[in-house]
C-alpha cells in the first residue's frame, strides 16, 4: 500500500448558464478556491449569484466583470446567477 489517496472533485451545476462564465471547470476539489468571472453585464441590469441557494457575495472589476471566489464544499453545487432588469419604463418622462 502507498498510502495515497486520491482526491475527490465535485461538480458545479451552471444552472444551464456554463457559458456565461468564464474560468470555469466542470469540477473542483473540496477546499479549492473556485474563480470565475461573469462578463456578459447589461448596464440596467441587476445581477446576483447564488451558491445552493444561498446568496454569494462578489466583486466588480472594471477589466473583467463580476468575480465570484467562494471554496468548493465537500458536494456537488449548483451556481444560480439571477437577473432583474432595473430600467423602468415611464410614460411621463421627457424626451
């Protein structure tokens, strides 16, 4: 016997939206810092991201985007990212 064990990685579930970031890997190993970047921003939308359903904190680089870091559990997740349109239309403004 070596005595090695193997490591085991974990998957994220993009929620569908795998390709709306960028850095991402399939599976991580548990205690791994995850870092990936959101790119895609609407200027009059308002984003947040969710870690099992969970709200996660992130920051914004004017070079990048959203980066979102948190370390990978010990299970599988799944990264919701939801977005609300905050532009409201008013039929009485000035144009």
């Amino acid at each position: 016997m070596s005595g090695c064990t193997k490591k085991e990685t974990y998957r994220i579930d993009y929620c569908g939206q795998a390709g709306m970031y960028e850095n991402k890997k399939d599976s991580y190993f548990a205690g791994e810092t995850v870092k990936l970047y959101f790119t895609i921003i609407g200027t009059d939308t308002d984003y947040s991201f969710f870690l099992d359903g969970e709200s996660l904190n992130y920051r914004y680089d004017d070079n990048i985007g959203f980066v979102i870091t948190f370390p990978m559990p010990a299970h599988d997740v799944t990264l919701e990212m939801q977005s609300h349109n905050s532009m409201m239309y008013d039929p009485d403004a000035q144009g």
